[in-house]
C-alpha cells in the first residue's frame, strides 16, 4: 500500500496542481484534496472532500481517509483574495491550528509537510548576506502575513514536540513563479512601468512552480524531516530582473513607498503589503545548502531561468486572443539587499 496524502488549499491553483502532480506519483495510493469550495480546474485522480480546516471536522476527515501524509498548503499571502485581514489571520493561523489538532489525535498520522516561504525571515538592513534555517528574522513581524507564517511555524515546532512520531518537514519557500502564478510579485513584474525603492537594488531569489511540486512531493515521500531553505540557484538583482523584463524602472523616494503602495493597493493594481515592500527595499538571500545534502533535492531551474520563464509567458499571455486568457488564483511570496 502506498501512502494516503491529504492536501489543503486545493481549491487554488498552486494546491490543485501540486495534487495532481502526487496523484501521479506510483509510490502514492490516494490524494485527497480538501478545502471550502471546489478547485476550479481538473484535479484528475484526485477525490475532493468539501471541509473547512478552521472546523474540527478536519479531524473526522482525517480518521475517514486513514491518512497517513498531510501537506499542508493552505496558508494565503493577501487580504484581499480572503474577505480581508481578519479573514486572512483566522484561516491562516487558526486553520493551521486546528490542522494540527487533528493530526496530533490521529494515530495513522507518521507525515506533516508544511509549505512556508522565505518571507518569515523579514527583510531589513540588518540581514545577513544569507540567512540559513537556525537563524530569525532580525526585527519579529508585527502584522500581515510575516506575522502569520511566523506563528503557524512556532505551532508546528509545538506539534513536532508534542507528536515526536511524526515526521515533520517545513519547507521555506522563496518566491514562486511561473506561467501559472498569479501573486503580489508577478502582478509588480507585469506593470508597464516598475516602481523601485530609490537607492537599493534588491537581491532576488526564485522557485519555479514545477520545482515547488517536485519538492512537495519529494518531501511528502521520503523519510526527511526538519527545517529546509527551498529557492533556485543563484540570485537576480531587481534592476536585472526589470530589464530582462524589457521594461523600465521608476525610482520611488522611500518616503514616499507607503503611499505609493496605498495608491496601488486602492486601484487595485498591485497588493503592496509592508512584507512586499521591505523586500524591494532590502531584499533577502537563503542558504540552500541542507536543501541539497539533507532533504536530497535540488531545484531543477535556477533563479534566472525561473524568471526568464516567467518572462516568456508573460509575453505570450499579452499576445494571445483575450478568449485564451485564462485566470488562475494566488501564491505567496519570497525574497533580495541594498545596493552597495
């Protein structure tokens, strides 16, 4: 018998995908999806189970199943795709908490793999040139969802105490991007005109979204458990990134970037949160190295080939016929440094 995976989050894009990338692995019996409403696309072998995390019939779902691996995906990097941020803390931090209280009843429960993002390390002019898994953020997060990821990380590492059993596998994410994500960061890429922190040239770090499948699935399916730095190889600075885009940067003062962020925010435009904001000023760079010796898995696309795909299907996208538009839903975010 393989493994019985559960998988929340599945009605976006990024969650129905990576479930019909398990189902297709042979070492993997069942993938079950769950989540409020139904996913929009084709989730193919996947069986959809209607349930709210935030609910303790998680748990009942869980016992039905007999699931063995939970991967846990359903945490949201914007208010405004959530009913605002009430909505956005109650099911990111809540919902995560009652996903653990669940797993910590259920005894065939022996996998918890959380997606995290690089974000939960912040980014200021006090960061180091690479921040590995031991180290924090150098200034705690105080709101939005920083603070969100930083507590349902302090929660899982109480599980893992609690439940010593369970493998437990949390991978910090850098930025996501690819022909099917939609995100803060892929909206900023997509402006006609890029704003940019006057003075700093941020550090960029990327994860295309196959690689994000690919290491879901690998952590779902081996006996690797800690705490992992996921990013493709190698760096792009925001000003390079701007130009592989074919596109020009406009120097914002940093007085004036709460404002600006406001502005866009009420247009609509672009969701300019202060976690997205810090990172265009300072930018933010992770060690991959227990990525590659411990967890056993290297991105197969590094940075700048992640952005250059990106790139490309962004051009195809504003070439084709406004009938071949088809949108997808959100993912988070991710990481880069002042110029020097």
């Amino acid at each position: 018998m393989g493994r019985v995976v559960l998988v929340t989050g599945i009605s976006r894009d990024v969650g129905r995908r990576f479930a019909r990338h398990a189902a297709a692995d042979p070492s993997i019996d069942r993938v079950i999806g769950v989540d409020v409403v139904p996913p929009r696309g084709d989730i193919g072998e996947v069986s959809f189970v209607r349930a709210d995390i935030r609910n303790p019939v998680i748990a009942k779902v869980i016992a039905r199943e007999n699931v063995d691996t939970v991967v846990h995906m359903s945490v949201i990097a914007t208010p405004g795709k959530s009913g605002g941020r009430n909505a956005m803390k109650e099911l990111n931090v809540i919902g995560t908490m009652q996903l653990l209280a669940a797993c910590q009843k259920s005894p065939s429960v022996k996998n918890l793999v959380v997606k995290s993002t690089t974000t939960v390390y912040g980014a200021s002019n006090r960061d180091p040139a690479m921040f590995t898994e031991e180290m924090g953020p150098r200034d705690l997060p105080r709101s939005g969802y920083a603070l969100d990821v930083y507590e349902i990380e302090g929660y899982v590492r109480g599980f893992a105490r609690r439940r010593p059993d369970v493998r437990v596998t949390t991978l910090r994410c850098a930025n996501v991007m690819g022909p099917h994500v939609v995100s803060p960061l892929t909206s900023y890429f997509r402006m006609p005109i890029i704003p940019m922190v006057a003075g700093f040239d941020p550090r960029m770090q990327f994860l295309h979204e196959d690689d994000l499948y690919d290491v879901l699935r690998h952590a779902a399916t081996h006996d690797v458990e800690g705490t992992f730095n996921v990013a493709g190889e190698g760096t792009l600075l925001l000003s390079q990134a701007i130009r592989r885009m074919g596109k020009i940067g406009a120097p914002v003062p940093s007085f004036a970037v709460g404002r600006f962020a406001s502005l866009l925010r009420s247009a609509k435009l672009s969701d300019f949160s202060p976690e997205l904001v810090s990172f265009l000023t300072y930018g933010r760079g992770v060690d991959t190295t227990r990525t590659r010796d411990v967890l056993g898995f290297q991105p197969r696309r590094t940075t700048a080939d992640t952005f250059d795909d990106f790139r490309d299907s962004t051009t195809a996208h504003a070439t084709a016929s406004p009938s071949s538009d088809t949108p997808v839903p959100l993912t988070p975010l991710g990481a880069g440094s002042p110029r020097g």
